[in-house]
C-alpha cells in the first residue's frame, strides 16, 4: 500500500489497562483522540498522556501514525504493509482501526526511524 499518506497527530499517548468491570474515565470524553475497548479480559484506553487517569497498568510514550482517509473498508493489506515494514526496522507498534482509518502508534523514541523507514517503503509522510 505504499503511496498512501500517513500524518503524525502531535501529541504523545499512553496505553492503559483496567479490571473489564472498570469505569470509562469521564475526563477522556472531551479530548481529540482517544480509543477504547473492551473485552471479557479487560478494559483498554489509548489517550493523550497529559490526561490523568488511574489505572492499573499504563505504557506510556506513544507516538500516533493516522493513515490519511477514509479509506475503503473493503481495502485490504493497509495495516499489513505499514506493520512489516516496521516490524523489518525492529519497531513495536500498537494499532487501532477505525471504521475510516488505522492509527498505528509507535513509540516516540522510535518516531524518526519509523518515519525515515516508511518514506523509503514509499508511504508519504504529511
């Protein structure tokens, strides 16, 4: 999928973990960008690291890739094809889909490496 346009969202997040039973932090609803998500095993939310919230684990240090959209959500290999080519720099990402675009973080030590190996696999960094 190389030629698709990938921006950089400014500001840096963590990724926190809660009980599945948890309380979705208020605090979250009124920032730009924020994703949560929910299983039988666990409560999961990505948001600015500048937003206090408990929980009980958190990672933070996170970069935000957005793929450029909407995209078709018939299209296939997007998230494939920027996932290897990170995976082949020995970048770990964290990846959430939406249903117009993937986001796909990073961590910010490894935003300038991220960003130099996907321009050289042909993406275009905006």
């Amino acid at each position: 999928m190389a030629g698709l346009i990938i921006t950089v969202l400014d500001k840096e997040y963590s990724v926190h973990r809660f009980k599945p039973e948890a309380e979705i932090p208020r605090n979250i609803i009124d920032t730009r960008f924020y994703s949560i998500s929910k299983t039988d095993e666990e409560l999961s939310i990505v948001c600015e690291s500048d937003i206090t919230i408990s929980s009980n684990k958190v990672d933070a240090g996170w970069s935000c890739l957005k793929v450029l959209g909407p995209l078709d959500i018939s299209l296939t290999g997007v998230l494939a094809g920027i996932s290897t080519v990170l995976a082949e720099a020995n970048i770990s990402i964290f990846a959430i889909s939406t249903y117009d675009t993937d986001y796909i973080l990073v961590k910010t030590k490894d935003l300038t490496k991220g960003i130099k190996v996907l321009e050289t696999a042909g993406y275009i960094i905006n």
